[in-house]
C-alpha cells in the first residue's frame, strides 16, 4: 500500500480533493439560497469543472522521465487515475447534494463529469499536467459565454449544459471521455 499513498502524493492528490471538496460545499451553500431547484445548470457545471480542472493538474508526476522509465505497466495506471478522478468528482457533487437540495440529476453528474475529466486528461496528454486544467476551462466559459443552443454545432459545443438525456451532450461527452482518456492512457502527460 505503500506505492499507492507515494503515487497520491506525487499527484497532488490530497490537495485536489481538498479543492474539489471546498468548491462544492461552497457552491453548494451558494444554491441553497436559490430556490430553484433543477432549473440552472451552471452551479453544478462550475462544481464539476473545477473538480475536474483540480484533478486534472495531479495527470503528471514530479518527474516525467521516472514515470516513462519505470518497470511498470502505465497505461492501466493512467487509465484507472482518469477513470477515479471522474467518480470522485462526481461522488463530491452526489454527496454535498444529500444534504439539502439537488442541484442536478444524477444522470447530469455523470455525464458532465465524464466529459470534464475526459478534457482534462486530453489537456495533459497535449500540453501537460501542469497546464491540463485549461481545456474544461475553455470549454466551460465558452459554453458559459455562447448563444442558445440552436443548431447542431452549437448544442455540440454547450453540451455540459444540456439537460441529460439530450443526445448531443451524451455523445459528446461520452467522445471526450473515450479519447482523453485513452489519449493520456497511451501518450501519458507531455513534457
């Protein structure tokens, strides 16, 4: 067990949940003034946005070339590190919810939180870990910032605020995830 809690602390793991952890009680405790209910996707998005840009800067290890140089399988690794920070960003969200009123349905939280992890984990197959939290941001406040969703490209391109069950955000998502995950799985962080 040992390899596991120095694999943690190489990947910044204790301080990403702590962010995720904080950025959902607080929006959390946001919402709960708000009447609402299921209506404003964008408390929910931002939660798991920033669960998933916090996790996503832990996708790289203090030293790129020990990680490439060690006798061990990475892709499984990697894989299952993407496939982890996706479930434990959507559990925070699921859990924080149990207290009060639900922001999201959970079929919402997981598919958003699929497809930020999923751009988080191409971000740091692209550009690095250190750098990986740029892409959810991107897309986050382009779909914050972009018209209503009309056409296909534009409902393609504001899918985490789809309602769940809309085709375009699940298969969106669901193509994000797929690639970003095996994109790090396979190429592993950039320099």
């Amino acid at each position: 067990m040992r390899w596991l809690t120095l694999y943690a602390r190489s990947r910044q793991v204790p301080a990403s949940l702590a962010a995720v952890v904080i950025s959902a009680v607080a929006v959390w405790t946001l919402a709960r003034d708000d009447s609402g209910g299921l209506g404003d996707p964008r408390l929910p998005v931002l939660v798991l946005a920033t669960g998933a840009m916090a996790a996503s800067t832990g996708l790289s290890g203090q030293d790129l070339a020990l990680d490439r140089t060690a006798a061990v399988r990475w892709v499984p690794r990697r894989a299952a590190h993407v496939l982890l920070c996706g479930a434990v960003v959507a559990a925070v969200l699921l859990t924080v919810q149990t207290m009060g009123e639900s922001m999201a349905t959970t079929a919402f939280v997981v598919r958003d939180s699929a497809g930020l992890i999923g751009l988080g984990a191409l971000g740091a197959a692209l550009s690095g870990g250190q750098y990986a939290w740029t892409l959810p941001f991107a897309w986050l406040s382009f779909s914050f910032l972009a018209p209503p969703p009309t056409s296909a490209p534009m409902r393609v391109a504001s899918w985490m605020l789809l309602p769940s069950g809309t085709a375009a955000g699940t298969w969106t998502a669901l193509v994000l995830a797929v690639a970003g995950t095996a994109a790090y799985a396979i190429a592993g962080p950039r320099r």
